[in-house]
C-alpha cells in the first residue's frame, strides 16, 4: 500500500532564510498537511533568490517526486524570481496572464492602489500553468505540471495550500502512534531495534527530549496498516512495562 | 571581497522534519550563527533517515560548500544512521573510537547509567574523524573533512556549534540595515530595482509583513561593504522620503 502514496518534495526560495533573517514556518505547514493527505514528503530543500538555483532544484526534484510545492519569491519586486526561474525550468515563455490580470486589476481597484508595472509583474505566469487563487490579496500562485508555486507569506502560502489540495491525488493516510518512555533512549534502543525489526511496514522513531524529570524519550510509530500499527504499538507497550518493571526506565505512558 | 568569503550548507537528517511531527529550530539557528561568521549560507536540505539519501546529500554538498553542517540522526537507536551514511560518504571504516568510548563511560558511571551496547553506538565515529565536544549530554558529534556532524536536539547542537565555531574560517562579516515602509511592494519595487541595478555588492531584499494598519515592507540592505552599505542605505531613505511626500506609502522608519 505505501508503494502507491504520492510523493513529494518542498522547495523553500529566498535569501531571508539562509541569511537567518525569517525562521521558516512553511515547511513545517506543508508537512503537516501532506501527512493529513497521505503525501509522503520525502525531501525539502532551501535556495537562495538565484535563477540558476531554483532551475535547477525545481527540476530535479519535479523528476524525483510526485508533487514539488515551492515557496517565496512571487512578489512584484527585484529579488521576485521565481515564476521566470520555473518558467526557465520548463522551457515554457513567462508573460501576463490575461486572468491574473484581470483579478489583480479588480482588486486595485478595490482598495484604490495604482496599477503599476512593478504590480503588474504578479500577473506573469509561465504559459500552460493554471492558476493557484489567493483569498488572502489576491496575487495568485500558478500549477506547472507537478509543480504548486505559492506565496512566502504563512497566511498567503496556507489559504494557497486550501486551493490546491483538491487538485492532489491522496494515499492512504499515515496513522501515528506516540508512547513516552521515562528514560533515556539508550535503554530502549536494543529491544525497540528488534521490534522494528519484526514490522517492516511500520517505522518507528526515537525522539529523546528533556523533560523536568530527567531526559525522556517518544517513540512514535507510523504505518498506513492500523492493524499493523496496533500490534507493533502493542510490543511497544510491552516493552515498556518490563523496563519500568526491571526499574531501567522511571515509567512510561 | 564576497568572493573569498567561506560557504556552507546545511543538512537536516530526520523523518521527524518531514512527516511534520518536529519542527525545526536548527535552520534558523545555525543561519544566523554563520551570518555573525560571515559564512554565507547558500543551501539547506532535508532528508529522511534513509542511508542511501544522506550519502548522496552528502556527497553533493561537500564537494560545492567549504562547510556542510549536518543535524539529527547520531543516537543511539535503530532509526540513527547518520555517522554510518557519513562513514560510506567519505568511503572510510566506522568503528567504536576509543576517545569517544573514553567520554561516555565516564559519564554513564558519573550518572549510573548502564554503558549497554546501544549506548555505546554513540561512540561509532567514522576513521579520520575528530570529535566535537557535547557539553550537554557527552555524546560527541563529529567532524570529517569539511563535513560537520552535530546532535538534532537543539539544545546540544547549539553547544556543539560553539565548539565548531573556532575550526571555521571566517569571512568578512555581512552587515545588514532595514528600513520599513508603511506600505505595499507595489509602490517600492521600480524605484528600488533602480537603486539595486547601481549598487551590485549590496543585496536588497522586499518582505512585505501584515502590520496593523494595513500592509507594510521590511526593505533589508546586506553587504560586506560597510560605506556601500551607508550609500545604498540613504538612497532607499531618499526614496521612502519621496514615496510618503507623494502619499504613496503612509510613512517610514
């Protein structure tokens, strides 16, 4: 069944990222949300505002994965570059879409700003790209092929992300099981390994994190099997009571 | 001067990134430690915890960065691949070091801790390596020709950045100035495409952000040049004072 979810990869563009300047919080939304559709994010990647760097990583990873949906650059101003970079990507002609013209006409109009050329540049969308709606200022995004380019503003990129979810094909939802042990991961790695082992359609992580009482651990299974799930999660329980029970871990819940 | 200035990239290693569950913090941190060294960040990426991915990103990575940084992936459980995936990276053994071994027996009988043979895992370090001190948790991370191999937990990766920080080379550091507008980009982006097309060492980047009173523009000048910075800087402010006697943007700061 896992051999059959759609892929993906999320391709993040802008200098203000790698400067330090914006903490990235769209990789971690566009996560979530392929998780809730059953998309496999399999990679994700960051490149500053250089043509040649967003053609590049755009069509790599658009042969790699099912879906691309990148982030950032789609602005009116100089460092925007990111519709011809992926208009480069696919060898298509980059000019102003007559709909996006007319949406982004309408809404200067609206709320009384000039059209101006600078403006304007947000309405150039690489020919056969269909457009991404954007309810929050209306700039839309495009669809190339398998690849979404959305806005780099949070609020803008998730109402985008509600526009083109329809427009993906969904796996089996990934279903995820979290149990916390009361201890280090050292002492759960051994029996947890052979656990793994015995579920290959189920991976299981070890997250150790710092709690008041002393370093813990979430061990957190994912499979698109729950029947599977419940039996590996099941071991894991298990697992847990004999190590608070030999008093190698505090607890466990 | 920017051209001798050090490079890097950075690779987050871990399903946990990619499936939404964690979000990362390491990014954002190492971003702005770098900028202080006046590295210049160009790329990230995020991988599964899938060997055969981490080696290739890996590889790639090295070989166009003076510096790659890499975090996640070093513990002590099943799903930690990373030093191995290093290890085929660089096509050297990885085996138990004795110094590393050195370190965690200490602090296991220092916390009375069982040194069991999953905890001492930590201690497989790929040959040719030195470590990186973890004045956090003891596991030490590693380093191997231009490749930094750091804890995901942020609080240990941080600290294991201050220990990396004294091998790096460092660049003349990037100076930053920003001004905002009270306005949209629209209104900015052709006379600041001007000033940008006369100043080609100074980087000028437009992040509109949503402000109370309507939407607004960080204008964030970057340089390596601190009199170009100054010029550059006046000329955008000769712009904003243009732009609000023109009431095209509602005031600036």
């Amino acid at each position: 069944m896992a051999d059959h979810a759609p892929t993906a990869a999320v391709l993040l563009i802008g200098d203000e990222i790698l400067s330090g300047r914006t903490k990235d919080k769209n990789l971690g939304f566009i996560a979530d949300y392929l998780t809730v559709l059953g998309i496999d994010l399999k990679e994700a990647r960051v490149v500053p505002d250089i043509e040649d760097e967003i053609v590049q990583a755009v069509n790599v990873l658009r042969r790699r994965y099912t879906y691309v949906f990148t982030t950032g650059g789609i602005g009116p101003t100089h460092d925007d570059i990111t519709a011809d970079a992926v208009a480069r990507a696919f060898d298509v002609e980059i000019d102003h879409d007559p709909q996006a013209v007319e949406i982004l006409l309408a809404h200067f109009k609206a709320i009384g700003r000039e059209p101006n050329e600078a403006r304007l540049r947000m309405a150039r969308i690489p020919k056969g790209a269909s457009l991404i709606a954007n309810p929050v200022s209306k700039a839309p995004g495009f669809q190339i092929g398998n690849v979404f380019v959305m806005a780099g503003i949070p609020k803008v990129m998730n109402a985008m992300m509600e526009e083109v979810a329809p427009r993906l094909e969904r796996g089996a939802p990934v279903i995820s099981h979290t149990i916390t042990i009361e201890g280090g991961e050292g002492d759960v790695a051994a029996p947890l390994k052979a656990i793994q082992e015995r579920f290959a359609d189920v991976i299981i992580g070890s997250y150790p994190f710092e709690s008041p009482q002393g370093f813990a651990t979430n061990l957190v299974l994912r499979s698109r099997d729950q029947a599977l799930l419940a039996s590996a999660a099941n071991e894991v329980r298990q697992m847990a009571v004999e190590l608070t029970r030999d008093g190698k871990v505090r607890g466990w819940s």
